[in-house]
C-alpha cells in the first residue's frame, strides 16, 4: 500500500490524460462519422468516394500503424512534429470516425424509405431531413454499435504505449519496468480500466432500453 500512496500521483495523472484523450477523440469520431455517412447516404460526388475509402482503410488497418505514421513519418515526411497527446488524439479520432460512419450508416439504412418520402413531400430539403428525421432515427438505431464503438475505442488507448506516451498504460509498463510491484501496478491498471468501462456499460443498456421504448413503446 504504501507503494502505490507514493506512485498514485503519477497514475491519477496518467489516468486523468486517458480519459481525456479517450473523450475527445470519440467525441470528434462522432461528429465526423455522422457527417461522413449522411455524406456517403447523399452520394454527394466526389466527396462520398472519397468518405467510403476512409472508412475502408481506417476500419481495415490497424491504430499502431497510424500512430507510428503520424508520430515518426509525419517529421521525416512533411517536417511536422506532434507532440504525443496531439498524435493519440488525432489517431483515435481518424480511426473513431471510420467506425461511427459505419455504425450511423447501418442505422439509416434501417429507416423506413416512406418516412423519407414523406419528409420530402412536405418540402423538406436535404439539410432539414437529415435533422429531423435522419439524425435522430439512425441515432437510435445505432447506439448499441456506438456504445459498443466507444468502448472500444477507450481500450485502444492502451496501444499508445507504441509511441512511449504518457497515458496510464505506459505509465504502468514503466514503473514495472524500473520499480517491479508488478501485482500492483497491474491491479491499479485494472481497476482504472474498469472505473470507466462498467459504468459506460450500464449506461448503456438503460440508453438500449430507452430507445427501444421510444421506437417500439414497450
């Protein structure tokens, strides 16, 4: 115990810095997988072939090769040096998008072709359908693919270890590596993980259920 009293500062922070990155980086997935997939179900040209091989190639490759492009290639390549709370966030954000797009675009394939119809008949143009019936419909047919995706994604920050960040991972590898308490440290890994994840879960299976009462009414 009285090892960990004397790292905990270390770890809070650490834990604090994946969090954050984890937040942002789904919340930006989010908005540009929406955009993406009302892009790609609008077939606007250029920019849906476009959309569609991001998603391809982010949903095909893994989070290790981006990172190591963005944070070694990129300063040898362009001369562009990031730093790594910058290249995590992006990285995640990049492969985050590919994910939501085609979890949002699974769940507007599901809306009712008549509700679209209709939307149109009353003068509805591209932008206002996307809102008032797109958005919200797709939305909650996917969220058990979005719940699932942002799960994912937080455990994916585990990966960062690759670039020697210093996200709580890394964190944990290192001081095993100098300092040894290896049950301890792992302990305090686990613990940090699941503080984030079991709670994520039940929030989920409540958000579940009421989509599934505002759709089906029981």
């Amino acid at each position: 115990m009285s090892y960990l009293q004397e790292v905990y500062p270390l770890l809070q922070s650490a834990f604090w810095l994946t969090l954050k990155i984890s937040f942002w980086g789904i919340l930006n997935a989010f908005i540009l997988g929406m955009v993406m997939s009302i892009i790609i179900f609008y077939r606007i040209p250029i920019l849906s072939q476009i959309f569609n091989g991001f998603v391809a190639f982010f949903r095909n490759t893994p989070l290790l090769l981006h990172l190591f492009f963005l944070y070694f290639g990129f300063p040898r390549a362009f001369g562009i040096v990031m730093s790594f709370e910058t290249t995590a966030l992006i990285g995640l954000s990049l492969l985050g998008s590919a994910y939501m797009a085609e979890a949002f675009k699974s769940g507007i394939q599901r809306i009712a072709s008549s509700q679209l119809d209709s939307g149109k008949a009353i003068g509805l143009n591209p932008f206002q359908l996307a809102r008032y019936i797109i958005v919200p419909q797709a939305f909650t047919y996917s969220v058990p693919a979005i719940g699932a995706n942002c799960i994912f994604l937080f455990k994916e920050t585990s990966v960062f270890t690759a670039i020697a960040g210093t996200d709580i991972t890394t964190v944990v590898i290192n001081l095993i590596s100098n300092n040894g308490h290896t049950n301890e440290n792992l302990l305090f890994l686990v613990i940090a993980y699941a503080i984030v994840i079991i709670p994520f879960t039940i929030a989920l299976t409540f958000i579940e259920r009421r989509a599934r009462y505002a759709e089906f009414g029981a």
